[in-house]
C-alpha cells in the first residue's frame, strides 16, 4: 500500500523535467546522441497542443529545397535556443528583419542539454543538407556547467555515463548490481534513497578522480575541447558555403549586479561561482587565438548583461524574455556585420518579404 500511495502522491519529475518534458526532448538520435522527438507534444508551459515539428525541434520546420530567394538562418544550441515565448530564433528573426535583411527565416535547432560536440555533430548530419546561408552557434554554458556537476569528462555528452552504466552494455551481467535494479523499481526506495543508487549506478566520486576534477589540466581541457568545436562548426559550415559564427552565452555568474532572483541562485550554487569564472576566462583566451589564427567568427556574450541591476536569469543559465531579446538584439548586430546578411541589409528595403520572412 506505501508503493502504490507513493506512486500516486509523490512527484517523479524533477522542475527541470516538468519544465522540458524529456519524454519529447530527448529522444535517441543517431550521432549526436539525443535530441526532439519528431511531432512530440510539448505540453504545459508552452502553447496549448503545441508539438515539435517533424525534425525534431520547436518553430516552423526548414523545408528542402530551399526558396531561392530565402535567406536561411539555422541557430544550434541547447536549451537556451529551445526554449522561450518567444524563442530566440524567433527573437533574432524579428531584430535582422528590423536591420532590413529581407526574406530572412531563422529556424530553431535547440535541443535541451546538448553540448557543442553534438551540435557539430547535427550540423554536419542534418543541418547541411538544408543549404544554410548562416550557421549561428549560441551554447557554451552546458559545455562548462555539466562536467562541472554531472559526467566530469570534457567534451561528452550529457549525462553520458549513466548510458554507460546500461546492463546490456556491460561484458559480464552477472557483475551487475541485481538487487539495486531490482530495487529502483520502487517509487518509495527511489524517493529516500537516490544517493544509495546514483553510488551504485553511478560512482561519480571515482571518475571524478579518474579524471583529475577540478585540476589545472580538467579546467584546461574544458575550456579547449568548447573552443575546438566552434572550429570544427567553422570549417564544416563553410565546406557546404555558409557562413559561420559563434556566440559564447552569459551565465548568471558573469552578471556583475543581481537582481534578488538572482541573489538567491547565485547563494544556493556559491561554491561553483569560482570554478565557472575560471572557466570562462580560459574560454575567453583560447576564443581570442581560435579568432587570430584561423579567423573565426567567435563573440564573447558572457557580459552583455553588465550594468544591469534587475532580474534576467531565472536560473543559472536560463532568462526571461528581456534577457533573450537582448542577446538577439546582440547577435542581430554581429551577424548583419560579419557575414552575407550585410549584403542582403542593404538590398532589404527593395526586396519584399516572403511568407517565411514574415512568420507566416
């Protein structure tokens, strides 16, 4: 009677989940590990019976071929991109066309958790095939704030050892800890006990060892395998005649001055402040050598909230509508500069705006 009570009364979701539906946003994809369910509902907290499209991601779906007369923006990231009403897409699409880029569609290829790796990896497995003319990176704050709390090996993908830990994966089953998979059956166990089998499962503490965690060498290769991968973005973006450009987003430890929302993120997560600060400035470094030696399109958005006294993030990573239109108002400033929407700008007052420039 206490499992079926606890099965009834107790959340099995944690905020996070009930925020993104992982049932929907993270669904095994070939290669880049996991991302939308095709034509998965959303459910609530976004608009009513709204669904990811048949790729897999939020927004109106990139068709082939493209328009000739489109100009197609297609923006990369996690869940920053994904989420939002309105998205960041959404938002940038809205600032390019106030530039006078005409005929400009940005499409949404968030996917909650990813890392720049499987970002990489999308681009070059389904993004390529859809004849970008920019290709927009905004990620980062995963590739630092994961290792630093779940799977410590940089570059991998979200919890990537939990899928390590799979029995069927394992060499020899008998090795497996039975009882405890026998025992993670039940709401009530899993409810008073998580810490008996993330150790069981999981033994975090022994590969954060392994890996040298919180080490010079750790933080070193953090920041170096997030910086490698806007190179490895660059070079396939432009092999397929895009142009590419990549932005590195804020956290709320890179905010001088907090709102009291934030005040009390930032006091509930203090002991990681340092190490992400760390991070960024070694970021920030090998950004500057990425963007003299091989001429990357690469932007440091960490303090683009600088001066700003009120609430803009709703969590470490996350902000709501005025922090995103800000960062697209941002990006809307470099893309129009830097790559062929310039072109395109000043034509813009000539051309007329298609369907899909327009958000029909």
């Amino acid at each position: 009677m206490l499992e079926l009570a606890a099965r009834w009364l107790v959340v099995g979701r944690t905020p996070f989940e009930a925020r993104f539906p992982v049932d929907a946003v993270r669904g095994p994809v070939p290669y880049s590990m996991f991302g939308g369910v095709p034509n998965a509902a959303l459910g609530a907290g976004y608009d009513v019976a709204e669904r990811l499209n048949s790729q897999g991601y939020r927004g109106r779906e990139a068709t082939e071929p493209k328009p000739p007369d489109e100009l197609r923006v297609v923006v990369l990231g996690g869940s920053t991109v994904f989420e939002g009403e309105p998205t960041l897409p959404e938002l940038l699409e809205q600032e390019l066309q106030k530039r006078g880029v005409a005929n400009v569609a940005c499409f949404n290829f968030g996917v909650v958790s990813s890392v720049s790796g499987m970002e990489v990896s999308r681009l070059l497995f389904e993004v390529t095939d859809l004849q970008p003319d920019v290709v927009v990176f905004y990620d980062g704050g995963n590739d630092l704030l994961l290792p630093a709390v779940y799977d410590p090996r940089p570059g991998y993908p979200f919890n990537f050892v939990v899928y390590e830990s799979n029995p069927l994966l394992h060499q020899n089953p008998a090795s497996f800890p039975s009882f405890a998979l026998f025992a993670y059956g039940s709401q009530v166990l899993r409810t008073v006990a998580p810490a008996f089998f993330e150790k069981t499962f999981v033994d975090l503490a022994s590969l954060r060892r392994k890996v040298g965690y919180e080490s010079e060498g750790w933080k070193a290769s953090i920041a170096s395998t997030y910086v490698k991968n806007l190179g490895r973005g660059h070079h396939l973006a432009r092999a397929w005649g895009a142009d590419f450009v990549a932005f590195f987003q804020p956290l709320v430890f890179y905010k001088p001055d907090h709102g009291p929302v934030e005040s009390a993120i930032v006091a509930q997560s203090s002991e990681m402040g340092p190490l992400l600060v760390d991070l960024r400035d070694r970021v920030q470094k090998d950004m500057g050598v990425l963007r003299e030696r091989e001429g990357v399109a690469v932007y440091d958005l960490s303090g683009v909230y600088d001066g700003i006294k009120s609430d803009i993030f709703v969590d470490l990573v996350h902000t709501g509508p005025r922090g995103r239109e800000i960062i697209a108002r941002s990006m809307a400033q470099e893309l129009v500069a830097r790559t062929s929407l310039r072109a395109r700008a000043a034509l813009g007052p000539r051309l007329a705006p298609t369907k899909a420039a327009s958000g029909g």
